[in-house]
C-alpha cells in the first residue's frame, strides 16, 4: 500500500510536532509509521488499507485496522485480529507445532491426518496413507475443524511431500480466516505470555 504525497505530509506533522511530554515518550517507545504491507501480510489480512504494526521480540504484529464514526460522529479505529509473523530466519507466519483439537474433514469426513504444524497460510501433516491423503489437494471444500467449535473452509495446494509428511498452503479461503487467526494469536499468547506482559 503506498499514501499519496498528502498523507505522507500529513503523517509527519502529526509525529513532528512534538511537546514536552511527547519527547519524554519518544525516548521510551520508538514509533514508525510503514507505508507498505508485505504481500504476505497483505494477503492473508484481506489487502487491509490500514495496519497497526507491533513488534514483540521477533515477532511482528500486523493489526488490520478500520476506522469508524460513532453516534457523536467523532472516528474510532477498530482493531482487528493480528496475523503474527516470526521474523526469526525466514519471514513467514507464525506455526504452531501439534495443535490440540484441530481435524481436517473433506465432505463432512474426518481425515486421518496428524497435523504437526499450523499457520494462517498454511498446514503440515503426516499420513498414514499418502495417496488418500493427496486427495485432499483435489477437494474444494475442505473444512478445519477449531476447538471452540469453528469452521475454517478452504482449499490446500501442496508444497511438498516426504516419505509421509505433506505440507500445503492454504488458497480460497472461503471463511473462518479470522477464527483461525484468533485461535493462533490466543495460543501464541498464552505461550509466549511473558512477551506480553512487557506491553502496557
């Protein structure tokens, strides 16, 4: 996403004019505005217009972002599910290993896959049979299954397959992006917990 001349003027206004307290503050936080959002990121977040960007270790928080007029038509920004991006070694979304409660059904039926690891983007499993497995790449509708009961319908496209690991990214996600989103980003940070607490 690139801002035309009259925003970017208007973003260093507003991060310039700085007070008393405003540079006391600027020697605690640094604060960056990004006029682009990696496609990655982009991507999976829907091509939000705006993002909130927050760093955490080495991992980046990008926070879709809309902005609202309420009843006394003041603007309110709304916050939506962040996509956590590990920016140690390689830039990619955050996985979780063996997620707990998590099945993968092709037309109503419970797949016989162990899934070892988890992302927005995508999914690694391990098959007892490979070939029924690759079946799942031909499916359009997919559904995973989430703890709380919530349904994820998409369609894989395979990466790779070794021995009886596959791996696929996730295409046409038809809904529950958001309800996966929100189940990564709550086990991330229940796991990580000490990250947060640093944040006020």
């Amino acid at each position: 996403m690139d801002f035309s001349t009259e925003e970017l003027d208007f973003f260093q206004h507003v991060f310039t004019s700085e007070t008393e307290t405003d540079k006391t503050i600027a020697n605690e936080h640094n604060l960056t505005v990004e006029t682009s959002i990696p496609k990655n990121v982009a991507d999976i977040l829907g091509n939000a217009k705006l993002t909130l960007l927050a760093q955490i270790s080495h991992y980046q928080l990008w926070f879709p972002l809309t902005i609202k007029k309420n009843q006394d038509n003041e603007f309110t920004p709304i916050l939506g599910t962040p996509e956590i991006m590990d920016m140690q070694g390689i830039d990619r979304s955050w996985r979780v290993n063996s997620p707990q409660n998590v099945s993968l059904h092709n037309k109503g039926t419970k797949q016989q896959v162990e899934i070892l690891s988890l992302s927005s983007s995508g999914i690694t499993m391990r098959a007892n049979c490979i070939t029924s497995a690759n079946k799942l790449f031909e499916g359009k509708e997919l559904e995973m299954h989430l703890p709380d009961q919530r349904q994820v319908k998409l369609a894989l496209e395979s990466v790779r397959s070794e021995n009886n690991i596959i791996a696929g990214r996730f295409k046409n996600v038809a809904q529950g992006r958001d309800c996966l989103r929100k189940f990564l980003f709550n086990l991330h940070r229940t796991k990580y917990s000490e990250l947060y607490e640093q944040i006020n």
